[in-house]
C-alpha cells in the first residue's frame, strides 16, 4: 500500500523498460548494421551494439525483471552477509505492462498518488559511448529511439507522464535539429549525460560556444535539460586502473565505488568557467540519478577558485548554480546539508521507480526528507511543486 501524503506528488525520477525495438522500429535502413541489433549467443538474446555485445545492462530484454526496490538496503549501505549483488536481486518476473504501457502506467500512479514524473531511459544512458566512434550511426540510433519514445510515450502524456528524448551533442547541428522536432511535440524536458562530447572534430566541453546553437533554443524554448546517470567517457579512465573500461550495470567493483573522477561535477564546473549560464541565462539544468556528493565538492573549489581568480567569473559561480541548476538527490544522501546549501526550491524528488535501486513505494521519500528534519512545506516543495516548476516551459525574462 502506498504512503499516504497531503498532496500528490511529483516524481523526478522514473522510468520504463525499453521496447525491444526501441532503437530499431525507426532506424533508417543503412545504419541497421552500424547501430543495434538482437542476436541469438548461447541460448540468450543479446544487444549487439557496432556488432559487438553490449552490456551495459545485463538483460537488455527486461523480461524477467527484478521488483522494484528490492536493493533498497544495499545502496543505503547495507549488506551485513556480504552477499553478492546478483543474489540481492531476488526472484526475477515478468515484465508488467506499466514497464512499457502508458496507460497501465498512468493507474499504477493513480495508486501511488503520483500526481506526474519525469519518464526517462533504462537502457538509453548506456548507448552513446558504445557509438561514439560512428557518429553518423549514433545520431541515427537516438532519432530512432526518440521517434519510438513519441510514438509509445509521448512527451507530456496528459500531462503526466514527462518522457525526456534524449539529445547527443556528438553533431552540433542534429543537436539542434532534434531539439526543435521535440519542441514541436510539447517536450518539456530532454535527456543527456554528463562528461565531454565526442565529436567529429574530436572531445569538446558541452558547454563550447559549437554547441550554442542547441543552448540558445533549449533557453529560449524554457524547457529543462536533465542529466541523468549512465555510461560517460570517464569509464575509460578507469581501464588504466586495472578496472574494466565500460560499465555493466550491478557488477560490484571497490574501486569504482571510491573512485575520484566524477563527471557531472565536472560539466558543472566546466558550464560554470565557461559562461554557459550567462551566454543564456533562461537556462534550467536538473541532475538526476547521479547523487549530490558530487555539490559539495564541486562548491568547495569553487569557494577558493573564486576567491583566487574572481575576475575569471561574471559573478559568484556558486550564485550562478543557485539559480540555474536543481539536484535530484539520492533518497539515502546526506539530505539535510544540501537543503543548507541550495534551499529546497532546487532540490528535487526522484525514486527511480521501477528500478532495483530505487524505492519500492515512491511516496515514501518523504520519510527520508522528515529524518532530516524537512518541514512540511519544504516536503512538499521538494516532493511537488519543484517538478510542476521544471515540467512548465519559463519564458525567457
């Protein structure tokens, strides 16, 4: 039974189970040996990525699924028997028709008192560095996912469910392209990952004056550009350390836990010193599923950065990510000391419904805001109006 709350709510972070053909159903015909396919190995059905499997995620079918939440405790840090991660996922089930329906998924919110979600790829995050080296292929695989997301999704169901296309910065100017085709379609928000772009002309910044002409129109549109966890560029940093250099969803590694390299402090920090938010200062970003660990390292150095090179920056940077940036936190951070840092009209709720990781029950998140002491009305800022907020196209002042 879902936690009873004062008000519905909205959820920053959910997402479904990709369609088999979610990548292929639009693929134009010369790219579908260049970007995904589905292949017969050993018994198993695998997702061949550039021809090579890919595994980003261990059943790229979804079906069986693991329950949702069912490793609530182990990323709470708790996992006393030391059991491995494949254990902890319980028994596997069918993939229910709320995973990839909308409107077996619009009731199942009915009984959650979701109010409306944020709706965002499983599988999508881990597929741009796999074709990173054809980019002519990895563009034409995320028109395709994006046309299927419209067709099954759509972008503002009811306005309710808010599916994110995902955009690539890889080509500048289908960046651009594809942004204005969502638009026309009532997107409110759209999907990336953090870390440098690889594009034709080598890595970029994402915040480099080339990509300006998709900053401009996402500003200008007033629509919310969400980073989201997944596969970046820094996995292949982690390949000189002896790990392996690509990530493979639920595969315990130490080291990976307690590794330095973080890339979405580092796109912030690389927005923030190159004048992202002042070359467009209608621009909203919101983080999602990537923790804030990451904020309080990042104003630490921009605390001294500032104080040593002030004439490097229009003002403050730490003022600038104040108004400029929202941060969906885990449910098991430190929840208290973000709400000192950026106030609770940037902090947002994400449960990562349906995922292992994620909460069983949405609605219970605000149990770990009430730990930290979250007044009601800072609860509901949180848990509600942040998301309607960022679901509403600002027009630019």
């Amino acid at each position: 039974m879902a936690h009873q709350l004062p008000f519905r709510f909205f959820d920053c972070d959910n997402h479904y189970y990709e369609a088999l053909d979610a990548f292929t159903r639009h693929l134009e015909p010369e790219y579908r040996k260049r970007a995904m396919q589905w292949a017969e190995i050993e018994g198993r059905t695998r997702l061949l990525v550039a021809g090579r499997v890919n595994k980003f995620i261990p059943k790229p079918t979804f079906d069986p699924v693991a329950a949702p939440g069912v490793m609530d405790e182990y990323f709470r840090g708790r996992n006393p028997k030391s059991a491995d991660v494949s254990k902890l996922m319980g028994e596997l089930g069918p993939i229910r028709g709320e995973y990839r329906d909308r409107d077996a998924r619009v009731a199942v919110m009915d009984g959650q008192g979701m109010d409306a979600c944020l709706m965002l790829p499983t599988l999508g995050v881990g597929m741009e560095v796999a074709l990173a080296h054809d980019i002519p292929a990895l563009t034409a695989a995320f028109r395709a996912f994006n046309r299927w997301l419209a067709e099954d999704w759509g972008f503002a169901y009811r306005n309710r469910i808010f599916a994110a296309p995902y955009i690539t910065l890889a080509d500048p100017a289908n960046a651009a392209r594809e942004l204005e085709w969502a638009l026309e379609r009532d997107a409110r928000f759209v999907v990336m990952i953090p870390g440098p772009v690889q594009t034709e002309s080598g890595m970029r910044a994402p915040a480099d004056p080339v990509f300006d002409d998709f900053w401009k129109l996402a500003a200008d549109s007033g629509i919310t550009v969400a980073y989201h966890g997944g596969e970046t560029h820094y996995a292949k940093f982690l390949g000189e350390w002896g790990e392996r250099d690509f990530t493979e969803a639920y595969r315990a590694s130490a080291f990976r836990g307690i590794s330095s390299p973080d890339p979405m402090q580092d796109t912030m920090a690389s927005h923030l010193s190159l004048h992202l938010f002042h070359r467009f200062p209608n621009l909203r970003i919101a983080s999602i599923e990537i923790g804030s660990a990451w904020v309080f390292h990042l104003f630490e150095k921009l605390s001294k950065s500032y104080g040593q090179v002030p004439h490097l920056y229009p003002e403050d940077p730490r003022e600038t990510f104040k108004r400029h940036v929202w941060v969906s936190p885990f449910y098991e951070d430190e929840l208290a000391s973000l709400l000192q840092l950026i106030g609770p009209g940037h902090i947002l709720m994400g449960s990562d419904w349906p995922h292992v990781e994620g909460l069983a029950d949405p609605a219970s998140y605000i149990k770990d805001l009430e730990n930290f002491d979250y007044t009601p009305e800072q609860c509901e800022a949180v848990m509600r109006t942040n998301g309607w907020e960022l679901a509403t196209r600002r027009s630019p002042a």
